[in-house]
C-alpha cells in the first residue's frame, strides 16, 4: 500500500486517486504523523438494474403468455 505525504497528494491528486481506485487504498501522512486512508466509494449499483426494452407488446398477451406457459 502506497503512503503519500500530504504535500505529495496535494501535488498528484489525480494520480492518488487513480492509485486508490486500482489498489483500493491509499495512505495520506500528515506532518504530525497523523495518517488518513483515502478509498474509493463503490458504486451503489443493484445487480436487478437491467436496461428495459422497447416492445410492442400489451399487458394482457404478456399475461396470456405467462398463463400459457404455466399450463405445459
């Protein structure tokens, strides 16, 4: 894990927040020895999110469909 002080990420922000992004953690030190973890927030993203799409289809053929398939 990288340990960046806070005059290096200050100058390279853009590459500490790469970095953090590809490791998942970086350390930022302060002159006190003080030490904060800079992580990347993830994504709250539901895996049910599915693009919809576009059918010329109505409600009731759906629901015959769906009646038919459950008589076989």
């Amino acid at each position: 894990m990288q340990v960046y002080t806070y005059s290096e990420a200050r100058q390279k922000l853009a590459m500490v927040l790469k970095e953090a992004e590809n490791k998942g953690k970086v350390i930022i030190r302060r002159k006190d020895g003080r030490t904060f973890a800079l992580i990347p927030e993830k994504n709250a993203v539901s895996p049910l999110d599915v693009p919809s799409i576009k059918a010329k289809i109505t409600t009731q053929e759906i629901v015959d469909i769906i009646r038919e398939g459950r008589e076989r």
